[in-house]
C-alpha cells in the first residue's frame, strides 16, 4: 500500500469537471472548419490531457494544419460559452473535497482562465483559491513533469510524498516522471469508453478508481493513526 500523501494533485479537466466530451466536441469542429476530419476516437488518442500548445504543435507537424490565431480565440469563446451552459462537475467530487483533510491543488494543462471558468460554474471555485497551476506556467507541459514539480515546490511539498489523480495516459505519465504516487480516475464520460480505459490501465498507474468518493476510502485507510 501507498504511504499516506501530503498533498493530492487533481487535473481539472476530466478529475473535477466533466468536461471533455465538451471539449472534444468544439476541437472537432474547429478542425472540420480548418479542413481536417477527425473522429472522436482518434483526437481522444492523440490529444487528450495536453495543452492547446501542444496540440497546436502536432497538428501542424503531423497534418499540415495550422490554427491560427483568430481560429484559437474562436475556440476559447465558444468553449467558454458552451462550459458556462453545459459544463458539471464529476460526480462525487465536491462531497470529496469538502471531507478531504489532507491539501490539495490544481494542476491542468489547460489556460488559467478556463481552469477558472471550469471551477466557477461548477461550484468548485472556493476550494482552489491560490492553489491553481496551468501549462503555461512551466516550459514543458505533460507528459514532462514541469508542471506537477512546480505545483509541488508551490505548495511546499516534496514530489515523493505527492500523489496525482489523472485521467490522461499523458497526465500519469507526467506524475510518474515527477516521482509521485498516481491514481488513474475513469469516472469521466470519456473515459467510459474501453479504449480509454484500456490506455490508462496500460499508462500503469499506482490504483485505478471510477467513482471520486473512492479517494476518501482510500484517505481514511492511509492516514496515520
């Protein structure tokens, strides 16, 4: 068994929110409108859990497609907009934080803004004050490990005594390179499909959980006595 973690780092998108298949949705638009057709399947596979940045970068160097500046803010607007009427949080994981007595932070490969917006219209907003960590902070996103290191060095924790909850094969590979423990969440809606969960199971996280609430069982049976 996992030694009992000082910190718990949760990625937004997927581990708080529900927010992917929202997310997809507007990315494969904006592609289709850009003259690539992709299906779900396969941006899930090649996108998922890295930063706009990143993507930007493969589909230029592995499609020949570049977005420009005015399609990226069309995509931020509409996203934005279809968060703040659609977006929910996971469930269970409000019931989570609030019993969660060990600290615990953000660290999402998405822009500051729409980890914000992620938080607020979920209700989830007051427990991150001061402790939301985005891409754009470090020079490498996942799956380096820059970005769970600066999280960590930010909230005074050694890696070793950090443990990660992602939904990404990106995200528990970053977690792994940063040497913290890391559970694999599939309780998003992405994740029901047995593709995804066959990528997180071979990614070879610590513990896999389907159900947020599981994090508190698993906190119960770790803390010190």
């Amino acid at each position: 068994m996992m030694p009992a973690p000082k910190l718990i780092i949760f990625d937004c998108d997927g581990v708080l929110v529900d927010s992917e298949p929202l997310s997809m949705r507007v990315m494969l638009e904006t592609l289709a409108a850009a003259g690539l057709q992709l299906d779900a399947e396969t941006a899930y596979a090649r996108f998922l859990g890295t930063s706009m940045k990143s993507i930007c970068a493969k589909l230029a160097h592995e499609d020949g497609v570049e977005l420009a500046e005015a399609a990226l803010d069309r995509l931020r607007r509409r996203l934005h907009v279809t968060f703040r009427a659609e977006l929910q949080p996971i469930s269970g994981v409000a019931e989570t934080l609030d019993r969660l007595i060990v600290p615990f932070c953000v660290a999402s490969s998405s822009q500051p803004e729409r980890i914000e917006l992620s938080l607020d219209v979920t209700g989830l907003a007051h427990h991150f004050a001061g402790k939301i960590f985005s891409a754009t902070m470090v020079e490498h996103g996942k799956p380096a490990p820059d970005l769970f290191l600066h999280a960590a060095k930010s909230m005074a924790t050694a890696p070793e005594t950090v443990l990660v909850v992602e939904d990404s094969p990106v995200g528990i590979a970053a977690a792994k390179a940063a040497a913290m423990r890391v559970i694999g969440f599939v309780g998003g809606t992405h994740a029901k499909r047995p593709a995804h969960r066959a990528a997180i199971q071979a990614a070879e996280p610590d513990m896999l959980i389907d159900d947020m609430t599981q994090l508190i069982d698993l906190w119960d049976a770790l803390a010190p006595r």
